[in-house]
C-alpha cells in the first residue's frame, strides 16, 4: 500500500470576490471539501438550501454566515458550526484567503 501526503493549503487561492471549492474525499454518505474564499460573498437575493447537513470549520481568516431568521454568525480560524439540512444561509462577507472545511453528510433512508 502507497500512502500519498497531501497538503490542504497547497494551491488554495481564489481570485478576488470569488471561492474555489475542491473535494477532498468523497463516498456515498459524506463529502468532505476545501473552500477558500477571498473577499467573497454570496449574490444578493441567494440562499444555500441543502439536503444534507453540513459541518463547517474556519481553517485561516474570518467569515460571516447569515441565516434567513435574520441571525449572523461571525467565526474566525477554529469556529465551527453544524448547519442541519435545508437551513437557508448565505455568505455575508470573508477575508481574502478565507479556507474552510466543509463536511456535507447525507440524509439516511
């Protein structure tokens, strides 16, 4: 067996205003994934609505999460919150060079 090492930081960048997402690993139940956002937020008027839940943690920088209740959740490097499915939510505003760790699981039958 051949254990290959990955960096996480390793090419994380997005151009300004933007994200880039990339999966990291991926079955049938879970997806785990990379974001990095720089100055990014969502487009006026959108809302995530996901069907399955989510786990998101701050690697580097600082984001703010709005939620359609009207709270606004502000996390820096270490927060972390578990959004449950089909909760509508928004980025509101990130630092340059914003990385996160995203972890989607999928609802059971």
């Amino acid at each position: 067996m051949t254990i290959t090492i990955r960096n996480l930081f390793t090419g994380a960048t997005a151009p300004p205003g933007l994200e880039q997402c990339l999966t990291l690993f991926e079955n049938a139940n879970v997806r785990v994934a990379r974001i990095v956002s720089n100055a990014h937020r969502s487009p006026a008027g959108f809302w995530y609505d996901q069907p399955e839940d989510e786990w998101v943690m701050v690697l580097r920088g600082q984001a703010t999460l709005e939620f359609t209740d009207g709270e606004a959740v502000a996390m820096r490097a270490g927060d972390h919150v578990t959004i449950a499915s089909h909760v509508r939510h928004r980025v509101s505003e990130t630092d340059a060079e914003t990385s996160w760790l995203a972890v989607h699981v999928k609802p059971q039958p």
